[in-house]
C-alpha cells in the first residue's frame, strides 16, 4: 500500500532536466564509455550507482558537516567512497520509484543513522541535525548484547555484539545473518563493522533492504511497497517514516507522546528532505504505533 503522494510538478521538471543535462555530458565525453559505466571494460564496481546522481561528495559533506571533526570518535571512518560501494550492493536502494521517492527514502535512511550516531545537542555548531556519523560504535555498552536463547546464531565466547556501524548493528541475531549476506563472520568477527567502514555501510543497508518477519524493510515502508497486515492495522502500524523508527527501535521509542529519541530522527528527516527538496510524507512519528513484539 503506498503512503507517498503522487510526485510534485517541480520534482518532475528538475528530473526531466537532471536526465537531459546527463546525456549532454554522457555524449560529449570521450573519456568514460559506455562498457565502463556499466561494467564492462571496466574494473568491478566502477560503474556508478543510482544514489550517486542524488548526493554528490559535496552534498554528502554539507549533510553530516562534523563527522569528520576531532571531537568526533567516527573521525575519517565514514567516507562518501565506502557509502557508495555499500550502496551497490543495494541496487534497489534509492533507486525505486519515482525521483521524489527516491530522495525521500534516502533522506530518511540518512536520518536514522545521523540519530543512531549523533554527536550533536541542542546547541551545538551549525544546530544538532548536522552532526550525524560521529560515533562508529556504542560506548559504555551496558551488556554483551548476546540473546543464549538463539540456537540459530549463537554468541561465541568473549564477543559483544553492542551497536556498531552507522544503523549501530545490535545483537547476535543481526550480525549473523548480516555477516553471512555479506562475506565475513559477524558471530566471531563483530568488530571488522566498526574496523572497515565499507562493511559498516554495508550492514546498514543490509538492515534497511531487509525484511525479518513480522516486520517490512525499512525500504519497502519508504518506497510504498509495504501492505500492512490484520495485526499492523490493528497496531496503528501506518506507513511512514514513524514506522521505519518502529522497525528501527520500537520497542523503546514507540507508543510513546514526544518521545524525544523520535523527535531527534524526525528532526534530522526535516533537515535532509529539505535540503532535497521533497516532503517528508504522512505519518513521521510512532507515537501512536505499537511496536512489534
């Protein structure tokens, strides 16, 4: 059931432009042909992906502007580069639907991991939303985050699974199969998320793109291909940005009035859709949602 509207006269105008001025270049240029975008000819991985034609290495910077500064722990961890080969691995990631749709669910992917690494308060420089990407993993984790009662993937010994990465991958039961979908052993190995900011973007994603029942992905909430259940109609489950933040952490910030962990995610989703010019879409808190159990 999508929940975005139909995509503004604007929107549509600035991608039919945006198209046109890419095939001007694309045929004027003489130095990258066309087996090399895609792929041939071409080392693996060199071909652009869709996220690229939205957030330039510049707008990457202005968005997370003190990642990289002293007082940030996450200082030269999150690069542009890294994000970009994360996010072909993702190929439907930012490039589902519609331009606007497209923006929306990268400025709301960007939001929950500004929270989820914010190094920002209230009055800090250039305002609290432009300090995500600032921590690279959990400090003073108050346990090993390691649930014995999952046979499937179980702990191994010595090993804290506490948030790591920028969506600060939490639990046994995530770096598992994270680590599995993506080439490196997340059980005996938990640390390369916060050692290689390629797989830390990369588990981000995974996160994002995949859906572990009861709950959607992240990406389908945000691309409009969510089709809520008897149980998420009754849990006031409605798709948005709210619903992400219940995927994300429910069952501590959710059916709660003014959170304000939600109002930090909601604050950083302003920013970034602003900056992208798109709306922010219905229902962007979960204030009314019951979490998922």
């Amino acid at each position: 059931m999508a929940f975005h509207e139909p995509a503004s006269a604007n929107c549509d105008i600035r991608f039919v432009l945006s198209v046109a001025v890419f095939l001007a270049v694309a045929a004027a240029s003489s130095v990258v042909s066309v087996d090399a975008r895609y792929g041939g000819g071409a080392a693996a991985g060199q071909y652009c992906s869709s996220v690229e034609t939205i957030v330039s290495e510049e707008l990457y910077s202005s968005l997370f502007l003190h990642k990289d500064d002293a007082a940030c722990p996450g200082k030269g961890f999150y690069t542009y580069a890294s994000f970009i080969r994360a996010t072909r691995k993702f190929p439907e990631f930012g490039a589902t639907g519609d331009l606007c749709t497209r923006k929306r669910e990268i400025a709301a992917f960007f939001a929950q991991i500004s929270h989820e690494t914010t190094g920002g308060w209230p009055a800090a420089p250039d305002g609290p939303y432009s300090w995500g990407l600032c921590y690279k993993e959990e400090i003073k984790p108050q346990s090993s985050y390691c649930d014995a009662t999952d046979k499937q993937w179980p702990c191994y010994p010595g090993k804290s699974y506490h948030g790591r990465g920028p969506i600060q991958l939490s639990w046994n039961f995530n770096y598992g199969p994270a680590g599995r979908a993506l080439g490196f052993d997340g059980l005996r190995n938990p640390e390369q998320v916060s050692n290689c900011s390629d797989t830390a973007f990369q588990t981000a994603l995974w996160f994002w793109m995949t859906p572990r029942q009861p709950k959607p992905s992240c990406h389908q909430v945000m691309v409009g291909e969510y089709c809520p259940s008897r149980a998420d109609n009754v849990a006031n489950r409605t798709a948005g940005f709210g619903l992400v933040t219940n995927i994300v952490n429910g069952a501590l910030e959710c059916n709660i009035t003014d959170d304000a962990r939600v109002n930090n995610r909601i604050g950083f989703y302003r920013r970034y859709s602003q900056v992208l010019g798109i709306d922010v879409g219905p229902n962007i808190d979960c204030a009314h949602q019951l979490p998922y159990n």
